[in-house]
C-alpha cells in the first residue's frame, strides 16, 4: 500500500470516528437535557439551556412521587407490562405455530384475515363499540385484550417457525410427541432469539400504551403512567392535594421533566438484558429473509 493510500486509509477511519462521534452527542443531548432540568432548581430553569444544573435538587422528584398519581401510574403500567405481555405472547405463540403448519385446516383463510387487518385497521369508533360491548370499558382488561395479537409481530413469528427444520419435527411425531409437547421442547427452544424481540416489541408498545387509556379508562387509579406523563406535560396537570402554602413547589418545567425520566428509566433498564437476544434475531431474520 502506498503512502497515499495509508493516509486517505487514516482519513477515512478518523472521519467515520468524528462522524459517530457527533451522532452520538447529537443522540445523547436530548436525555442529557431532560435529567438536567429535572434536577434542576428554580435558579437553574430561568436559565435557557440547562447541561449541568448549579443547585441540583430532588424536588421535582419528589414532588411527582408524593402530589400526583405517578407510583399508581407505575404500578399499573407494571401490571400492563407482565400480565400483558404474558398474555401478548402466548396468544402470539400459538396462533403462530398453528398458521406454521400446512395440515391445519383454514390455515391460509386466517392469515389472509391477519395480512387484511394490516390492510384495513378499526377505526376508534369501531374499536370503542366492540370495548363497550364487551363491558371492558373502565376495566385493566380494555388495555390488554383488544391488541392481544400483533398482526406484524404474529406474522414476524410465523416466518420464524417456518424456517425450522421440518425433519425435527416430523421425528417428534414419529416419537408419538403432541402439538404442545412439539412447541415447548423443539419449537421455543429453537426461537429464544426471536421470541425475545418480540417480547420486547410487546413490552414497550404496553409501556408506551396511552391512547387506549385515553378512550377506555376514566377512573384515576387505573391510569397508565405514559397517561400520567401525557396529562402533566402537554396539559399542566399536576396535582396539588395536601399542598399548603408552606409548601415547596419545584418549577413545572422540572416537574415535566421528572416525570418523563421516571416513565423513561425502566425501559432503559430492562433493555441491556434482552440487548443480545435483540441483536441475534434482528441478525437471524435478516439472514433467514
């Protein structure tokens, strides 16, 4: 290799590292500035830009865990996350497995109903008169059952469970195996990867879940916290129960920004878990694609 070419080699790596370099500020800043502001005192929002607040402060913090219904939000939005996606994924898994196999009768008729509903989505009256038929309105369960199944991620699945050898599980039933015991030995097994991806889809869009809470829900206690975070920030709700006027009240901008934090941490937290099994199925679909 020539110098040139040794030098235009070292220009090029240096330049992607500057251009990832920038990107990832440029990513970070937004999360930087909202957990600043959220420990920011009243000093520090009159600022225009806040990186490194001078009088850092919990109160913001405080002030949303003990004046609004933030710890409710949470623990209903907790609930949403495991029992939901509980539920999400073993109607998933099961429709799935059953639209992966040739010899059940109408197979093809109900996936051209799940491609459709891709096609053609329930418009919210629709979807609120169905709701209100059930009597699921004002219920945990409005929030749960009318998007129990994901038609992409059911669809996503079922490529899945298709690319499995069928040799195994011919010799399964060779072996005089059932349907059940075929899906929980051989066919899980084979598809953590993408069976984690999946669950991940479905625990953020339960976390993330407000409009749903908007149309069905109308008692404060069963109000997801992403509801909660919806009603402080865009409309300035935040409760002022037992507040008198003693009382310390941190700036509103801090009490937006903490709430968004809190509604933020426990995504980011349960992330990094399912990071490698997040990578290897996003890898193994590409390949199987």
């Amino acid at each position: 290799m020539t110098p040139w070419m040794e030098r235009s080699s070292f220009i090029g790596r240096w330049s992607l590292r500057m251009g990832m370099a920038l990107l990832a500020v440029v990513m970070l800043f937004p999360f930087v500035y909202v957990l600043a502001v959220s420990l920011s005192s009243p000093q520090d929002v009159s600022n225009s830009l806040i990186i490194f607040p001078s009088h850092a402060s919990l109160a913001a913090f405080n002030w949303v865990l003990t004046q609004t219904n933030a710890v409710q939000g949470l623990e209903v939005s907790a609930f949403l996350v495991i029992v939901g996606t509980a539920i999400n994924m073993l109607m998933t898994i099961t429709m799935a497995y059953g639209l992966s196999r040739s010899d059940v009768p109408g197979s093809k008729i109900i996936l051209w109903l799940v491609l459709l509903t891709l096609l053609i989505a329930p418009t919210i009256i629709t979807k609120y008169l169905v709701v209100r038929q059930l009597h699921l309105i004002d219920t945990i369960w409005s929030l749960i059952l009318p998007g129990a199944i994901a038609p992409f991620n059911l669809i996503v699945l079922r490529q899945f469970f298709l690319g499995i050898p069928r040799e195994l599980i011919e010799s399964a039933e060779l072996d005089g195996a059932g349907e059940f015991r075929i899906l929980w030995h051989i066919v899980l097994p084979l598809s953590k990867a993408s069976l984690a991806v999946i669950a991940l889809f479905y625990a953020v869009a339960q976390w993330n879940n407000f409009f749903d809470a908007v149309l069905f829900i109308n008692s404060p206690q069963l109000e997801p916290i992403a509801l909660v975070l919806r009603e402080i920030v865009l409309q300035g709700n935040v409760s002022q129960n037992n507040l008198t006027a003693s009382e310390f009240m941190p700036p509103s901008l801090a009490v937006q920004m903490a709430v968004v934090v809190i509604a933020t941490i426990p995504i980011l937290v349960v992330y990094p878990f399912l990071q490698k099994y997040f990578t290897k199925g996003v890898l193994t679909g590409s390949i199987k694609g």
